[in-house]
C-alpha cells in the first residue's frame, strides 16, 4: 500500500509540474515576474527607487506584455548573498514565477547567477547589481545584465581626474565587497596609466556606523580621496567627516553621488559639491529621451514619496524591465521550449533607453555609455549630478586587449595593481 501511494504521489506531482509549466508557457496567461530589492539595511533607498523605476516602466506598458496581465511579486533583500538567494528561491520554486528581475547589491549577483544556472526554466534579467564577476567569470546562459558593470562605471573618471582636475596622487575608501573592489578596479587601471598614484586604499563593512578610526587614517599627501560609499554608508561618513574638520578634494564613486546620498537630508551632503564622479547617468542631461524619463518617473509618483529625479537604480530596473517588455511583445508572449525564443530576443536586443543604446556581449553583459559628471547645486538648493565628458561604447575589458585584461586578475582589495600600463 505505501508503494502504490509513493506512486501516485509521485504521478501527481509530475502532473502538478506539467501544469506549472503550462501555466507558465500560456501566451494568453498571467505573466508572473518576480522581482528582488534591498529594502532592508543599508540600501533600502536605493532598493526602494529601484521598485519605482520598474513601475514606471510597467506604467508606461499599461502593466501588460504582449497582451498578458503581468502579476509582479516583489521580494526584499538585504544586501547579502544568503537574502538574495532565499528571495529568489521563493520566488521562482514557491511562487512559480517565470523572469526574475534583480538584484540590486553586487555579490547578490554573483550569487543570482549561480542560482539561474540550477533552474533553466527561468530567465533571470538583472537589475543593477556591478560586480564584475557576474558576468565576467562563468556566466549564465539564463541571466542577462542590462547595465554596465562597476568598473565600466569608472570609465573616463581616472583620466578627468588625472589630467582636468590635476589629481596626481589618491587614496580610496570603499565598502569592502565585490561591487566596490569592481569601481576601484575601472579607477585604477586607468588613473595609473595615466600617471597617477594610489598610496592607500582603506575598507570598511557594508553598514558601518562609525568611520572614526577611518578618518583617523586617512593620509594627509594626497591630491583626493575616493569614495566607494553608498547609501547609509555614504551618508554616514561625510556626516562625520565634517564633524572631524575634513576638507580634502573627494572623488565620488557612482554610488556615492546618486540621487539616494544627494537627496538625503541634513547638510553634510554640500562637502559633494564640485566632487567628480561617473557613472551610467547624469542627472542634468538635457538629452531629450532622458528628460522624458525623468517627467515619466516624476509623473508617476507624489514628489514626497520620490527623489527630484531618478536614481540610477531606478534607471537600471526601468531598462531591465523595458528589455523583458519589447522581448515579450517580439516572441508574441510566448515562453514555451524553455523560453528560447525570448532567451535569443535578450541575447540579440540593441536597447534604446533614456541614457544612449544598450547592447550584450557573447556573456549578456551590456556595452553601453558612461558619463563622467560633477556635483552642482540647482537653483532650488537641491544637488544633482551634471555631464562633464561621455564615454560611448564601454565594453566589459574596458577597451584593453582581453588577454592583458584577463591576467590582471578579478577585482580585489588589493587588485588591480597600480601600473602604467596592463
């Protein structure tokens, strides 16, 4: 009796995943997309703008793909792999969506990716998370990143900062992870072969209350220091950096001049001004596209319950789903034989977003346009990044023969290493 009951338990969850599946490949069906966010700890801001970009987009679809009704389950994060890999558990083995959108953190990346490898059934879209490794080391054929990564973000800032800004020697504090060890590797390779020095780069934990001992050992013969903060992180630290009589030039690392810091309150935002940074927007761009965005986004949602204007991380999530919107509508809705066809959509899209064209390489890593920018002060007293040069065409070895890039070694503490030449 308990064979035959193991039997028809096992018949009838064969049956069960046959239903799912046909559900999920229904052209005519609700769409269930799964998205993650960190909204909790140190980035809920930037989780929080990311949520409002990919309304915006889904708004602007009249919430529907090809057709289908789109049923979107949104699951929070924390930064950390172990959040990101519950979230997307959930999401794709409990809740049977059939695309995932996200993450936002770069190591919740990395460890997206190799989930996506363990279920082939779903395609998985990333949202803005940088690390270089997600697509760099190992990709997955299922996990596809709209957006350039942390190190493509550095491109044209060593070379400004170097040359225009007369920056010959810097130290770096960042985060201590993966998306900030990515930024400091696209800063360094090219403020070194420039001519400049990085005498020290210092790190600290993702949520760090206090930078006391930090600022403390900050040196004092540099030309600037780099900062790879964000969010909570970013916030903290000019607070105190202020407090302790710090007035060193800054260089911002992209996270650090995004609208989640220069819309926070208080004053110690203003020691931003002036600083130069880069990164996949400039948030005075009077590109017209752009400034369409940007009214789509302000239109969207109450001013209070917004930023001025749109994050990147809303940019990003805006462009991932935009990616899945018109892949949706040119397979017709139709995710059936393992959604191949929607798959070779992705893999072949050339992006036309509010920041320039967005195209994969043969690891679904964007190829797009960085924009390298100054913090200025509007005339209603709110800060904003404003374009001082663009870089079009940023491909993932950053423009160095792929070989050199490859011996250089993955982002690390101590990698790359300052040279003249890679």
């Amino acid at each position: 009796m308990k064979k035959v009951l193991l039997g028809s338990l096992s018949v009838l969850a064969l049956v069960a995943a046959n239903a799912t599946t046909a559900a999920a490949d229904d052209k005519s069906g609700v769409l269930k997309v799964g998205v993650l966010a960190t909204l909790e700890g140190t980035y809920t801001a930037l989780g929080e703008d990311s949520i409002r970009g990919l309304k915006t987009a889904l708004m602007e679809a009249g919430n529907k793909a090809a057709g289908r009704e789109i049923e979107v389950i949104i699951q929070s994060t924390d930064t950390s792999p172990d959040s990101a890999l519950r979230g997307a558990r959930k999401l794709v083995e409990q809740d049977g969506v059939s695309i995932v959108i996200g993450p936002v953190s770069g190591s919740e990346g990395i460890a997206i990716r190799d989930y996506s490898k363990t279920q082939p059934q779903t395609t998985f879209i990333n949202g803005i998370s940088g690390a270089m490794e997600t697509t760099f080391v190992e990709p997955s054929e299922n996990f596809f990143r709209f957006n350039i990564d942390g190190a493509q973000w550095s491109a044209g800032l060593g070379n400004y900062i170097y040359n225009e800004k007369g920056y010959k020697k810097i130290a770096t504090v960042g985060e201590d992870y993966s998306f900030i060890y990515t930024q400091v590797f696209g800063l360094v390779t090219e403020f070194c072969a420039a001519g400049g020095e990085v005498s020290e780069r210092l790190w600290v934990p993702l949520g760090t209350k206090d930078f006391g001992s930090i600022i403390a050992a900050l040196p004092d013969d540099v030309d600037a220091i780099y900062l790879g903060l964000g969010g909570g992180d970013a916030v903290n630290f000019l607070n105190q950096y202020q407090q302790a009589g710090g007035d060193a030039h800054l260089v911002g690392g992209t996270i650090m001049v995004d609208g989640t810091v220069l819309s926070s309150e208080g004053a110690a935002k203003q020691a931003l001004i002036g600083t130069p940074s880069s990164g996949p927007q400039a948030d005075t761009w009077d590109d017209p596209k752009w400034q369409a965005f940007v009214k789509a986004y302000q239109d969207a949602f109450e001013p209070d319950q917004r930023f001025p204007t749109p994050s990147m991380f809303a940019t990003g999530y805006y462009n991932a789903t935009n990616a899945m919107l018109q892949c949706m509508d040119t397979v017709g809705g139709d995710l059936s034989d393992g959604q191949v066809a929607f798959r070779g959509c992705l893999s072949n899209l050339v992006l036309e977003t509010p920041t320039g064209t967005i195209k994969l390489d043969e690891n679904r890593q964007a190829i797009g346009s960085n924009f390298v920018s100054e913090v200025v002060e509007l005339p209603d007293g709110t800060l904003a990044t404003e374009m001082v040069a663009r870089v079009d065409n940023v491909n993932q070895t950053l423009g160095i023969d792929p070989e050199a890039f490859a011996a250089i070694g993955l982002p690390s503490r101590d990698t790359p290493a300052c040279k003249a030449s890679y």
